[in-house]
C-alpha cells in the first residue's frame, strides 16, 4: 500500500537524483507533445524514422539506401517516412510535382538543406540552395554544355575511347581477365579531366586511379583520385541527412568519416590546382573549363575572383560526371551481354550505321535508334541515381493519394521504385528496349518516368536537349554522347566474355564496383 510518510518515499526515490527525474520526465513530455503535435504522424514508416535520422543514416552509410526504402514502400504503402521529417512519395503523380518547373503562381520545389553538405568551399551550380543564385550559376554552366559546345567535344572524347581500346586489345591478347567497370571509370575520368581541366587525368596511360595532388607550394604524394570522388560523394550523401551527422560525423570513431573529410579536402585541392594552372597559362580551350572562363568574364569578373566558384563547379563536375557515365555504361555492357536477342540487334544496327571505324563518331550513332532505346532501358533498369532527391514541400503543403504533407516537409521521390513500378512500366523487371520503340506517345509517356538525371530546374546540366519526332528518341546530352560511344565502340569491337555478375553499391549515385569480362576481337 502507498505510504505517504517522506522517509519512506525518499528511501525509493532519493533526492539526490532529482536532476535525472527532472530530466527523465522532460523527456518523456516533450515526446508526447511531439507524439500529439508530429504533423507527420499519420504517414507510416520503419519505426526508428519516425523518431530519429538514425535509420535514414545508417542505411545511407552502408550504401543500401534506395534498396531500404524500396522494400519499405512495398511494405507500407507508397507515403512513407524515411526520417523524422522526410517523407517518400513512390507514386508517378509525384514526379511531375516534386521535380516541376515553376507553373504560373505554384513554385518550384526548393532543394532541401541535404545539399548543404556538398558545398566545397563555395556553393556550384548543383549544391546551392537559393533560387536567385541558382539561375546565375545554371546560366554559366549551361553555356559549357550547349549543342554546339557538345560538337566541339565529341573529338575529344574519341581520342580517350581510342586509348581505352588500345588497352583493351592488350587484354584480348594476354587472354586476361579484368574489371571493365575499372578501366571503364580510367576513361570517364580522364574524358572529364580533359574537358574540365585542359588536360587527361592520366588514368588509362598509367593503368591507375592515382594523380599527384598539389596544396600551396607542397607536393602531396599520388593520391587515388577516383577514391577520393568515391569518399566525398559517399560522406555527403551520409551527413545531408541530418543537420547533426557533420557534427556526430567529426566524433564516431569510424575512420570512413576521417578519410571521407581528408578526401573531400583533396579533392578541393585537385579541382584548384588545376584552375590555377589554366588561369596562369592565358591560353583558350575549347574546353568545359574554358567556357566557364569566358562566361564569368563576360559577367565582368576578374580573375582572382572567380578562383573559388570554378574550384566549386569544377569539383562538382568530376564527382557529377565521371562515375555516374562509367556506371552506366557498366551496366548497359552488362545487360547487352546478357540478354543475346538485344545484343544481336543492336549489333545489326551497329554494323550498318559505323563504317568500319574503330570508334564511331557522335553522328554516325545519333540516329542509331535502338541504341538510344538501350541506353533509355539500361538506364531504366540499373537506375544510376537511384535514390529519391530531397527537395522541400512549398507553402500551402501538397497532397498524394488522399495524404496531406505539410509545407516545410522534406519530400522525395524514389528514382528506382519509380523506375520499377508495375503500374508504369508492366513487366519493369525486363530489359525490353522495344518499350522504347512502341510509338512516340508512349515513349513520351515513359519519358517521364525516367528519372536517371532527374528533370526541372534542377535536373542534370547534361540532360538538355531531347526531341521526339515519329519513332525518333533523338536525345542530345554529354553523357548519352559519351555512353552511345562507348557503348557502340565495345558493341563493335569486342566478342564478351562475362565472367562475373554486375556489382554495385549506393553513394549518392548508384555505383558500379565490379562486372569481371574476358574479351576477345570480334574479327
Ligand atoms: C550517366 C551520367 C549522369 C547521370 C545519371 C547524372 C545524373 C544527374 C542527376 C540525377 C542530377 C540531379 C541531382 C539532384 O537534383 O540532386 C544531376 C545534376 C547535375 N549533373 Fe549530372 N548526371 C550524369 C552525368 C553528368 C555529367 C557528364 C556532368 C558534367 C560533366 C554532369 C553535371 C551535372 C551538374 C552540374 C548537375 C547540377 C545541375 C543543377 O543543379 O542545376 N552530370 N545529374
């Protein structure tokens, strides 16, 4: 029975630890008050989201993000949320909304504070925030990748394919097997070092990942450069999650979060060094990097002004560009090979577009049709950016399927469910480029379901130009040049061996790491 004498209650409930009761029950209050006031707590979810960033962070830490969520979707329902206020919407209404141009008085969804955490130095084009600043920076960008800059760079990026088919040949001669995802990530690298900085990476010559990073006046050793894109990319795609991690990130004994802060550094140090360089040899290049030049001087910058913003266009383009293509070049060989009646017509098609040459140019494939709808599928299928891209619910909140998101919410829209939802595509387990080739309405249709370089204002800077006349996919970018020729020069040349199945990891982009082939000469 309760016994109201003090003595007896303080002998259970010591006085000296107050300030833990004190603690214990403001917890416990503010939990309920958030319980009752979470204006997200009729969207379900994994249980652990709805309280903490943690499961959203985890998941993101071991590169299983966009499978987690998708398997979380097939189990709640298409609404959910992923963090305590970030919520998923896989349904195809959501992607004209979240990922929209400003529609008369409805504005764009702003990128959500996630992005923060890729700012290097200065916000580029793809980290910043701010609506006003955004514009200025597309527009410099932008001109670096018009239809006439892309003509000028398809040149270039046929001498790197022609290096990389050399290489290629010695292993058909050794009969050695080799990860073509590798040399694959050497020649995207170094096509976008060439474009960016004036001059290769160096990555196919030397057979390595490793360039030597220079700070101020000392000479740093070789550092592996494509790890450092890995470890910056990976890092920000972790501490975007919550204002928190960058915090947590510098204290967790997990030396991911060490080397991850040293590569982005050096990173930095790589994109100026290069700059400088340029900037020093007053010379003109037709080049990425040249343009960007020539705009900001238009703009009536000076030079010494423009140092920081071109470190951070330039860092943003070597982590937005060289993995994203190499991987998805990856997988479209994977899925070539895999699938022979693909393979057997594009290769039909192949040999009666290219005339012999051991690299095609840019316009002998761009009317190469079922090659664009090969790319359309593999990029479909693999999902290179698979994940949902945060952007902020505007004034006013929106609604999905009867369930009202409030202003303010994170909201993302998950590429890869989308990409393989049933509703959309039928049998969106199949690699089936004919899908592509039904008729031009349905291939609009699925076009806007295709999410690989996202679409509105914030899509992808390569994913500019895309027209659709009769049957004809015509699709003008940098990276569906690039992978078209890649794709066709490998297609052509080479009789493929797999020898292992395709794997792949989440950072931010879905990478490939590993698809092991023998090739042979096709003779
Ligand atoms: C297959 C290859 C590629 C894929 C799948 C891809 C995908 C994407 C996606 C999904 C976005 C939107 C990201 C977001 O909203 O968070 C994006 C943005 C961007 N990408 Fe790509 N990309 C590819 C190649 C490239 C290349 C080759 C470059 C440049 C050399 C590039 C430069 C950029 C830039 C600058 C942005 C930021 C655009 C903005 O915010 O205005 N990408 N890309």
């Amino acid at each position: 029975m309760f016994n109201p004498d003090p003595q007896y209650i303080s002998a259970f409930f010591p006085v000296s630890l107050l300030p833990v009761y004190l603690a214990s029950a403001s917890i416990l209050l503010t939990t309920l008050f958030l319980l009752l006031h979470d204006p997200l707590r009729h969207i379900p979810g994994p249980a652990l989201a709805r309280w903490t960033p943690l499961w959203l962070g985890h998941q993101a830490r071991v590169g299983n993000r966009y499978l987690a969520i998708d398997s979380s979707a097939q189990k709640f329902g298409p609404i959910i949320r992923i963090a305590p206020g970030h919520v998923s919407v896989a349904h195809a209404d959501a992607v004209g909304v979240v990922y929209s141009h400003a529609q008369g008085s409805k504005p764009a969804y702003e990128k959500s504070t996630f992005y923060d955490s890729f700012i290097a130095g200065k916000p580029s084009v793809f980290s910043t925030r701010d609506r006003k600043d955004h514009s200025y920076k597309r527009r410099i960008v932008a001109q670096a990748f018009s239809y006439r800059a892309l003509e000028q760079f398809s040149p270039f990026i046929k001498v790197h394919i022609a290096k990389f088919i050399d290489k290629m040949d010695s292993f058909c001669i050794t009969e050695e097997s080799l990860n073509i995802v590798t040399w694959i990530h050497y020649m995207t690298f170094d096509v976008l070092s060439d474009l960016a900085f004036g001059e290769p990476g160096g990555m196919l010559a030397s057979g390595s990942s490793f360039v030597s990073v220079q700070k101020g006046n000392e000479i740093f050793k070789d550092e592996d450069a494509i790890a450092l894109i890995d470890g910056r990319e990976h890092l920000s795609a972790v501490l975007g999650i919550s204002p928190w991690f960058p915090w947590l990130a510098k204290i967790i004994p997990d030396s991911f979060y060490s080397n991850s802060f040293e590569a982005t550094e050096r990173l930095s140090d790589l994109a100026r060094q290069n700059v400088i360089k340029r900037m020093g040899s007053g010379t003109y290049r037709a080049d990425i990097l040249g343009k960007l030049i020539e705009a900001h001087l238009s703009n009536g910058e000076e030079e010494a002004d423009m140092i920081p913003d071109l470190v951070a266009e330039t860092v943003t383009l070597l982590t937005a560009g060289s993995d994203t293509t190499a991987s998805s070049t990856s997988a479209l060989i994977y899925l070539v090979a895999t699938h022979r009646q693909v393979y057997r017509k594009l290769l039909g098609e192949l040999m009666s577009a290219v005339d012999g040459e051991a690299v095609p140019s840019a316009a002998q494939v761009k009317d190469c049709i079922y090659l664009q709808a090969v790319v359309n599928e593999g990029l479909r299928v693999y999902s290179t950016v698979s994940t949902g891209l945060p952007r902020v619910v505007p004034e006013g909140g929106v609604e999905f399927l009867g369930v009202h998101i409030p202003a303010g919410t994170e909201i993302s829209v998950p590429a890869f469910t989308i990409q393989h939802d049933k509703a959309i595509w039928g049998d969106p387990e199949v690699f089936r480029p004919e899908r592509w080739l039904q008729s031009a309405e349905q291939a609009q249709y699925l076009s806007r379901y295709l999410l690989p370089f996202s679409k509105g204002p914030r899509a992808c800077v390569t994913s500019a130009i895309r027209t659709f006349t009769s049957l004809d996919l015509h699709i003008h970018s940098l990276a569906y040049m690039e992978i078209q020729l890649i794709l066709a020069t490998v297609i052509l040349r080479y009789k493929i061996e797999l020898q292992s199945e395709l794997e792949s990891m989440e950072a931010f982009a879905h990478k490939a790491t590993r698809l092991m082939v023998k090739l042979s000469l096709r003779g």
